[in-house]
C-alpha cells in the first residue's frame, strides 16, 4: 500500500492498556491471577445494574435509543442539570476525542497537565493540534503554569481530578481563581473519571460550577466507582450550546442499550456506590499499611489507586510481579521508569498484592 497518512497520525503513541488476565494467565501458563492495575471496580458490577442489562437482553435486535433519553434524564436530576447540556459517550474517554474533534483544527493548541491521562495526548493529535504539555508540580498539576501556557491559539484545558497516575487533586479555591485567569474562547475539561473515591473535603467539583454559562466540560463514568468498565459508558455535562455542537459529531447509537440500561440501574444502586467507596478506602489503608517495612515510597493519594516509587527501573519488578500472577501498571509509558501504580483490590488480592512485592524486592540474586 501506498498510504499518505498525516504525520500527526503516525506520530501518535499507541495506548497500552493494563494486561487482561486471561492474557497474562496464557502467557505464562498460570492460574488464579489478580489484577491491580486498571483501577477498576474491586467488588464487580452492581447487581442492580446486572439485572437491568439482563432484562434488557431480548431487546438486542433493536437499536438503542441515540441520545439515551431516559439515563440522561436521570443524570439531570441527580446534578440539578439542563438535560439539553449532558452528553453520552462509548466511556468518558470517547467525550474527550468527541470534545477535541469539535473545537480543534490544525495548529490549535491545548495544554495538557504531564504526566496524565494519556488519551488527552492522543485525543489532540488525532485532530492535527498541538498538544502543550505542562509538566506537574509536586506531583499534582500546575495551574499557574498551565494558565501561562494558554495563548490565542489554546482552544481546550485538560484538568483531571484526582489526577491519573499521581491521585493528587485541585481544589475549588485553586480552580475557581484559575479558571477567572482563562479567555473565554477556551473550554476547560475537567475529568472527574475517580472524583468518587477523594477524601479532602476541599476537592474541586465541577457540578456546583454547572449552569452558570461556563465554557466548562465535566465528565464523569460509570467504568470505576460503579463497576461498569465492560460496558463503555460515560457522560459529559456541559452547556447546552456546546453539547449541541458535540452532538453533530456524535456517531449514531454509540451508547449501548446494554450501557445505557446497565448505567441507570446502577444510579439507583446507592448502597453498591457506598460499598464500593468503603471497600476502596479500607482497601488503600490496607495496602499502605502493608507496604510501610519494603524500601519503597508509597505516594499519597485521593483516587482509588496509587504510585508506588521502588527506587529502581520498575521493568523487572513489574514482570517478576506478572510471573507470580500479580498484574500492576508499569508507569513508563507516563515518564515514571521508576514507578509502578496499584490500585485497591479486595482485601486477599492487597494481601497477595503486598506478599508478591515483598518477595521480588527482598529476593536475592
């Protein structure tokens, strides 16, 4: 083939996911793994929300209803929203491509926080704009220095809170002084995929800041706290006026009827959220606990998840780690040689998480 692809396309790093299980468990040839490293839902699916999509099973011969009238009429009562301004999307990272697709054209720039979520990178590059990249501060993002970088070419401000890989977070005080600094020909992003799990009462959140005419974009999922990353489903809250422009780029039907029915039941399922978050906190305090005697630093974190600096390349300790069917995230791919990221699991999974750690970092030879 003689193919003439964009540069900005062929530039573009492919995402690597964590590693499936089933793909670890045929590689080595084992059983019984765990998987600590996509920040996923330790306790499954709601079971609300499995009833509901199996309800909605016979219905599979027909399409799904495009906007998702029902789930997004839900959502507006939940947030006190215009229905008008909230958007689906195949996952909240499909709003993202969908947001930059809308308001980028070649040579635009958007300033992104580095390291982050690697899709906001890709999501900018995809449309022939530039990705101005701000690198964090202690960790947690810059919004000095990433209202610096905005110039009469920025279009869009990524923020993600808690911060995906450092669980660091803005707060509303910062974030309302830095979003008074921004022109108003610039949309904010903030995504809030793990904003369900933060502890500091002072955290930025983006619904109160709603309604107000913003040029602001809050997304949210049902992939973490909720349980549902199988099913690809997430939403974007917006105004109305810019939901509309993002909905002519929208392609038909790209919300499931599975998805859609799945994410309603589990809106309603309160005590699974509440379950869940409990879960989650007992199982970080645990995992932080169990890692306090290995000659590691364990950052602080208000995701669901955490860094962990063993001192060292973290290629090999992520491997050793895949052999004993123990699956993290090596964080290289975000500028971190050094680190890798564990999220909570249930308790014998951080037990088993914390056991295998020890094991490759005090083995001798």
């Amino acid at each position: 083939m003689n193919l003439k692809i964009p540069s900005y396309i062929t530039e573009i790093a492919p995402y690597v996911p964590g590693k499936p299980i089933e793909e670890l468990e045929r590689q080595y040839g084992i059983t019984g793994s765990v998987k600590l490293a996509s920040n996923e839902n330790p306790l499954g699916p709601s079971p609300m929300a499995v009833a509901a999509i199996t309800a909605a099973l016979a219905g599979l011969n027909r399409y799904p209803e495009g906007a998702g009238p029902a789930l997004v009429a839900a959502l507006a009562e939940l947030w006190q929203a215009d229905a008008a301004g909230i958007v689906l999307g195949n996952g909240s990272d499909e709003i993202i491509a969908m947001v930059a697709r809308t308001l980028l054209t070649p040579g635009d720039e958007a300033v992104i926080p580095r390291p982050s979520f690697l899709i906001y990178d890709s999501a900018v590059r995809a449309c022939g704009a530039v990705p101005v990249a701000v690198p964090l501060k202690d960790m947690a993002m810059d919004l000095d220095a990433m209202a610096r970088a905005v110039t009469p070419a920025t279009r869009i401000v990524f923020i993600c809170n808690p911060n995906n890989p450092t669980g660091t977070v803005v707060s509303q005080k910062a974030f309302t002084a830095f979003l008074a600094r921004l022109p108003d020909h610039v949309v904010t992003v903030v995504d809030e995929a793990y904003i369900e799990f933060a502890r500091d009462p002072g955290v930025l959140q983006t619904m109160t800041l709603q309604g107000r005419g913003l040029p602001l974009v809050t997304l949210r999922t049902f992939s973490k706290a909720y349980g549902l990353a199988g099913l690809r489903i997430g939403y974007g809250v917006m105004p109305p006026v810019l939901a509309d422009l993002i909905h002519r780029v929208r392609l038909p039907f790209n919300a499931s009827s599975l998805a859609q029915a799945g994410a309603l039941a589990a809106l309603k399922d309160e005590a699974f959220l509440r379950r869940t978050i409990a879960t989650v906190h007992e199982g970080l305090d645990a995992l932080y606990r169990g890692l306090a005697d290995l000659p590691v630093h364990c950052l602080p974190t208000q995701a669901n998840f955490f860094l962990i600096d063993l001192g060292r390349p973290a290629e090999d300790v992520f491997e050793q780690l895949l052999r004993r069917g123990v699956i993290v995230r090596s964080m290289k791919s975000y500028g971190f040689a050094d680190f890798i990221r564990i999220n909570a699991g249930l308790p014998e999974e951080n037990r088993r998480l914390v056991a295998a750690l020890g094991e490759v970092l005090c083995r001798k030879g």
